[in-house]
C-alpha cells in the first residue's frame, strides 16, 4: 500500500471515528439533559471521548503519511458519514433539507481546505502565542454568553456552542502544530509546557462545549458547525500568521472564498431545517394547565357540571352545592370540588 493510499484510508477511518462520537454525544445529550456539559456517569459519553481522540490521532497519523490539501479536505467527509450511521444504528433519520445542507457545507469547506497552501514550517513566537491565546478565550466566552442569553431559542444557541467548540478546537490544532515545529527545531519540552498546557485546556474546553450544543438541536447542525468553524479558524490563523496563502492567485482566493460562502450556505440551511422542524413540532401541541402539552386534537370542552354556573366555581375550594331536588327517577347530586378533583355522590 503507497503512502498516498494510506493516508486516504486513515483520513476515511478518522472522519468515520468522528462521526460515531458525535452520534454517541447526541444521544447522551438527548438521553441526560440536565447534565449539559460533563455527563460523567454515562458510559456512552467516555465512548464517545474514547472514539474523537481516535480520530484526532488517525488524522495526525494521516498527515504524516500524505499532503494537508488531501488530508484535510477528507476530515470534512465527517458530516455525510454521520448522517447515515444515525439512521443505521440509533433509528433518527435525516430529510433532505439536512442532506441538503450537509452536503452543501462538506463540498464547501473541502473545497476551500484544497485551495489552501502551506508555507514553510513556522511557530508563533511568545508574543504571539500569548495574543492568540487571549483572543480565543475571549471569543469563546463571548459566544458562551450569547448562547445563554438566547437559551429560549435551543436551535440557536446549539450552533454558537458548537462555534465556540469549533473555535478552541481550531486554536488547539494551531498550538499543536507551533508544538511540533518548535520540537522539530529542537526547542526543548520543558519550554513547551505552556503551549501544551494552552493545548490540553482548549480541547477540554472544546469537548465540554460541543457535548452542552447537542442538547435540544439534533446532531447535523451541531456537528457541521463544528466540523466546519475548526479547520476554517485554524486556515484562518495560518493565513494570517503563518505566511499561508492559496492557490493561483486571485482567482484561487476567489473561488475559495465562493466555497466559504456554500459552506455557510449548508451550515443556515441545517440550522433553518431545524428550527422549521422545531416550530412545527410546537404547532402540534396546546399548553394545558396540569399534565403539560398534549395534541391539540386531544383537548376537548369538559362539559358544565349539573346545577353550577360559572360564578360558582372557585380557584382553590368551592362549598358543597345544595342537593338538588330529584327529578324523575334520577336522585340528587352533591358536586364538590377540592385542590381540582371532582367528587360526585348521592
């Protein structure tokens, strides 16, 4: 097996690893929504850590074995993988709009990887790292903070965790490249510590975050935004610090930027499918006083009670009502009406 081959394979196996993970996260966030972020308890929850870190190492792995503008552009076939695993083993089929959508932000953001060029290695220096470091963290809260403000809006709120997810993940991957560089050129361990110690928080961050934008959303929104903000604010950062550029020029910038923009295409679409399914789903039901929502072709008029008019019903407690005189063959009523149940009797 060539090493082009290789790589090609273990990128195949790394987005499949992926894929199961978010899948195992979406139903532990489905499964135990009162534990947003750390569900500690859950064994299919440490699956799913065990099955990203697989990943993770199978993309490095790849990358050793063949080009960033192969290996890369691959890691996007994650969302299409995740969409029929759902289907196959936990029943939850997707509908067009999301393949639509999912299809429409893994063509974008593989094309966009492709156009991109690699420069020689190079590492941030400290003042850099510290710049870098300071600017995510603050983008990462903000979007935390944003998502808790629109908490009424689960849609919403799940795609900017899964950007803030996206984000240190991104970030995490660039210190884990000025990481191997710098130990490339010699530098020793104990000089990387901090970088490492930037690398360990923001990908714990990241694996805590992207768990709480699960709750509430579904899995393809979440997952390709997340799939698509990481290698994007890393290319981002490798544009802009590390001399990377893409390819033919003008026209290679061009047509990347038109494949960021289908990406984004994909990524509305996702979240718009969602919310559409969302309000239809809120459409279905009436707000009921006791039992919460039912159908709303299950609600039907409750029938007066004998002998009461409206004025005579109360919050809480209604006296006994007078026995009514019998008429016919029918005997008397008592109606009584206590913390809301009825009581009948002769």
């Amino acid at each position: 097996m060539s090493a082009l081959t290789l790589a090609v394979v273990l990128s195949l196996v790394s987005a499949v690893a992926y894929a199961g993970g978010a899948i195992l996260q979406e139903r532990v966030a489905v499964s135990t929504p009162e534990r947003r972020y750390a569900p500690l308890r859950r064994g299919a929850w440490w699956v799913a850590i065990a099955l990203n870190g697989l990943g993770a190492l199978l993309h490095v792995v790849a990358l050793a074995y063949g080009p960033l503008s192969l290996v890369q552009p691959l890691g996007a076939l994650t969302i299409v993988f995740a969409l029929p695993m759902a289907a196959l083993f936990v029943r939850r089929k997707a509908g067009a709009t999301a393949w639509r959508g999912a299809i429409m932000a893994t063509v974008g953001l593989a094309g966009l990887l492709s156009l991109t060029r690699s420069a020689d290695a190079q590492s941030l220096d400290d003042a850099e790292r510290v710049m870098v470091a300071l600017v995510t963290a603050g983008a990462v809260v903000a979007l935390m903070v944003v998502a808790h403000a629109v908490h009424r809006h689960p849609v919403v709120r799940s795609v900017l965790l899964a950007s803030a997810a996206g984000v240190a993940f991104g970030i995490a991957s660039v210190f884990t490249k000025t990481v191997a560089v710098d130990l490339d050129a010699n530098v020793s361990l104990a000089q990387q510590l901090p970088a490492l110690a930037v690398i360990a928080v923001l990908a714990s961050a990241g694996v805590l975050i992207s768990q709480a934008s699960y709750r509430g959303a579904g899995l393809a929104a979440p997952l390709s935004t997340v799939t698509v903000v990481n290698p994007v604010v890393a290319a981002a950062v490798g544009l802009t610090l590390f001399g990377e550029s893409f390819r033919y020029g003008s026209a290679g910038t061009a047509v990347a930027l038109g494949f960021g923009v289908v990406a984004a295409g994909g990524l509305i679409l996702l979240t718009t499918e969602r919310i559409g399914a969302q309000q239809k789903a809120a459409a279905a039901t009436v707000p009921v006083a006791k039992g919460g929502p039912v159908a709303a072709d299950a609600v039907a008029p409750e029938p007066p009670a004998d002998g009461l008019s409206a004025d005579q019903v109360r919050a809480g407690e209604l006296r006994s009502v007078p026995s009514q005189p019998a008429t016919g063959a029918h005997s008397h009523r008592r109606v009584l009406f206590r913390h809301g149940r009825e009581h009948v009797g002769s």
